[in-house]
C-alpha cells in the first residue's frame, strides 16, 4: 500500500520506518527542512534503539522516503497517518491541537481521490469526530476521505517493537458512516494481524479515550506505589519488597510499581492533565480529580530528592557538589521533556549545588533545555570530588555500578538511589550511606 505519515518524532518517524517494514511504500512528512534532511540521509535525530538500522535499511531499499511537500503526499498515498504532537499549552492543562489541525488543514484540500486519514495522535476525546467533519468541508472528494482513530501505545527505547509486535490494535471508525476504513486497517497492519494481534473496532470517541486512560491508568500505578513510598519511609517498611509481594497477585501485577523519581517525558504528565482539561470541559471534572493527586505525588518525588538531599550534605546544599547521573526521564531515551532526573539537577542547582550531570545520551537536549547547568563528560567527571551521587534514570551503566567503582573518585561515600536500581546492601556493606526512596529509611 501507498502510505504517509505527517509528523517524523518518536512516533511519526517510527510509524513511517515500521509501515516500510510491513511492506508498504511510504514517504514521511513534516514541516522541519532540517529532520527531513536528515531522515533521507537515513539518519534518526534523536536515540530510539534499533530505529537507525530499521530506516537506513528501507531509505535504501527505496521504499522509505521523506519530504516537506505535502501535496506529494497527497499524490502518493492512499492512507495518511496522522503522527504529530500534542503538546501540554503553556500555563494550562489542555493540549495543543494546533499541529494536528495544521495537518487537516494542509492535508484535506489536496484529496481529490478516496483516501483513508487514521489518526495516532494523542488527542481530547471528541477531536476525531470534529476533524471528520472538517475533512468533508474540505477534501475535493467529500465522504470518500475518511477519517479512522488508531491511538498508538509505543513506549519510548521500545518503539520499534512496539511498532511491528504491538499488543493489541485500536481502531475508531463512525460507527454511522463506517465506509471502507476498517477494511484499509486491516490490510495495512495484516501480517501483524495475522499473528492473532487482539483487533479492537470501536467507536471514534472510545478509541481516543483508550488511548488516555491507558496513560491515566499507568500514571496512577506508579503514583500509587510512590505514595505507599512516603508511608514506608516514615514507618520504617521497604516500598520495593512491598511491591515484589503485591506484584505477585495476578490482579495488581508488579509492573509499573517502581518506586522512585517518578513519571516524566513526553506523554504521561501531559496526557493525565489534558484528560482532566477534556473531563471539566465535558462537566465531569469530579471523575478525574484524582488525577490532580497522582500528579502531585509524582512531583513530590523530585522535591523529596532534593529534601533528602540536603539533609545527608548536613543542612546546606549551597556549595555542596553534587553528581547527577541520568538526564532522559528514562533509560534507552535521550528524551529530556519534563525529565524528574532534569528536574532535580535543576532545583539543586537553584539551591546552590555545583551540580555535574551526566546521561549516556541525552546530554545534548538536557544542555539546549537546561543551558546553566554543568555537564561532565563522562561518569567519572561527574562524580569525581562529589560530596553526594544522585542516581536519577537507571541506564544500565549506572544500573551496574559497583561502590569501588567510585570509591577513590568521590569526596564522600553517599547515593541516593533515586530509582531503586542499586544493590542497596552492597553499597552499605561497602561503607556507603545508602538511601532508596521508600526503603532504608535515613
Ligand atoms: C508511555 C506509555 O507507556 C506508552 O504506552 C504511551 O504510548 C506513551 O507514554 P513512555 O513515555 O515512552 O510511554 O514511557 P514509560 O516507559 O511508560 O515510562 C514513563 C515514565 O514512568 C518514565 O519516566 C519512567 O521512569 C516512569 N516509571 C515507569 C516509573 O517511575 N516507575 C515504573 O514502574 C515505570
């Protein structure tokens, strides 16, 4: 099939690569000259494991490009995904709609013959019905674009998996005008569906809502598990055999209880707050006001860090120096989008920490995000004469650390593990001052 895909992030870039993979003739589209560029040089602009090699392979083979123009998309495809992003609106709750009407906007006009629109955005509930009637105002060929909801799961650092081996399929149609849209689906995802990939057809407005909750629910479970964390802490239990126990119990399941820093990146913060937006504009703000709670959790994390902080430096953080390892908000990712590892290097410093962060991949976007902040070249330099090391994204690097690691190189003997990742009784036996959050309580 002849495909395109508006929006080359995480996402769009992903979706275009993973549609080559299945098969498809695809061309990518988006605004930004310089990514595209460099996505037909076969080069990803951003870490996403597994994603160069997936792209250089089917720019090469021809059967993958990209391009600005997107009447030559328009020309090319018969299916359009829908792949841009929807930000968290300064100041507010809400997201911005603004890229994806841009692409209703520039995309329609040019239909001149049937196609298919499937949108993978996350979007508030109710988008998908308004840009279908939007795209029948528009589209030279009326009711023979149309337009489907196809909400997509990828977790960033597992995004080509996801992509070709997702879980499940979510598809959105209208109900009252269902036209050819599912049947395009299922010929564009068939080998995945020939797996016996559970398929969902819903209606537009569930699809868009399965995506949210989905969020909304993972949200909640690690905020959940960090608020029994701040229970443990001051009754002397311990969050992470906690969680191993309750995991256990097919019902709650032990994924998503890490206790820690907490959430960040570019969805669940900014989905649970858009959710909440969407609820009071429907008058059912009281069905999420529990979502306020789970992000006030979260970002009580980042401020108990830094709390804890302070206190094992003696009282002061001023003039203390501090290292900070990790600076994506999660490992595999050089995503640094509302980053709890970020965050802290940010408030310490602003308490006046000399602070060295280092990330195995992230440091270039942490420096345009955070340009004050100090950078240390590797993870030597960073904790070299520190009075204290903060673990704040458990990369596998740091995951692996041992305390003779580090042990000639820092001032003094003191982690705080801000993702439960260490052997926390090697690090004590080593003669560290060792502090999880939840566990060990100081
Ligand atoms: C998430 C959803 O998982 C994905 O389905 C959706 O499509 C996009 O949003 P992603 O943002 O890539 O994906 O990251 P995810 O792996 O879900 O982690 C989110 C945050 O939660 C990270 O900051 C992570 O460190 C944190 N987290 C995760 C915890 O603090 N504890 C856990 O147990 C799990």
């Amino acid at each position: 099939m002849r495909i395109s895909v508006f929006g080359t992030g995480y996402l769009g870039a992903t979706h275009a690569a993973g549609m080559a993979e299945l098969g498809h003739e695809v061309v990518g589209v988006d605004i930004d000259p310089v990514k595209i560029e460099r996505l037909s040089r076969g080069e990803v602009p951003f870490y996403e494991p597994g994603l160069p090699e997936l792209l250089r392979k089917h720019v090469e083979s021809g059967r993958l490009r990209f391009t600005t123009d997107a009447a030559d998309a328009a020309a090319f495809a018969d299916v359009h995904f829908i792949g841009v992003g929807t930000p968290q609106v300064k100041g507010e709750n809400a997201a911005d709609m603004r890229f994806v009407n841009a692409v209703i906007e520039t995309l329609a006009p040019l239909l001149t013959r049937p196609a298919t629109i499937l949108g993978k955005s996350t979007v508030p509930v109710g988008t998908a019905a308004r840009l279908a009637h939007r795209i029948n105002e528009l589209a030279p060929v009326g009711e023979a674009a149309q337009l489907g909801w196809n909400p997509e799961f990828l977790r960033e650092g597992f995004a080509v998996e996801d992509t070709l081996r997702p879980d499940r399929l979510v598809l959105g149609v209208d109900r009252a005008n269902p036209g050819h849209v599912e049947h395009v689906v299922r010929e564009v995802y068939a080998t995945i569906l020939a797996r016996d990939t559970p398929f969902i057809v819903t209606d537009l407005a569930t699809a868009e809502l399965v995506k949210v909750s989905a969020n909304a629910f993972l949200a909640t479970k690690i905020s959940f598990i960090n608020a029994i964390a701040e229970v443990c802490e001051v009754s002397g239990g311990d969050v992470a055999e906690l969680a191993d126990a309750i995991g256990y119990d097919a019902r709650i399941g032990r994924k998503f209880l890490g206790a820690g820093l907490g959430f960040g990146g570019g969805c669940l913060p900014k989905d649970i707050r858009a959710f909440m937006a969407r609820a009071g504009e429907l008058g059912v703000d009281q069905a999420l006001t529990f979502l306020r709670e789970v992000d006030s959790v979260n970002l009580r994390r980042r401020e108990h860090v830094v709390e804890m902080a302070r206190r094992e430096v003696g009282g002061s953080l001023n003039g203390t120096r501090i290292a900070v390892l990790g600076a994506a908000f999660k490992p595999n990712s050089d995503d640094v989008r509302d980053s709890p590892a970020l965050d802290v290097a940010g408030k310490l410093h602003l308490a006046g920490a000399d602070v060295r962060i280092y990330d195995p991949q992230a440091m270039d976007n942490a420096r345009a995000v955070s340009p004050t902040l100090t950078y240390a070249h590797d993870l030597r330099a960073a904790v070299s004469d520190a009075d204290l090391v903060i673990v704040a994204t458990e990369w596998r690097e740091f995951r692996d650390l041992i305390p003779s690691d580090l042990d000639g190189l820092v001032a003094a003997r003191r982690v705080i593990d801000g993702r439960n990742c260490l052997d926390a009784p090697a690090w004590v036996a080593a003669g560290w001052t060792y502090r999880g959050l939840g566990r060990y309580a100081a």
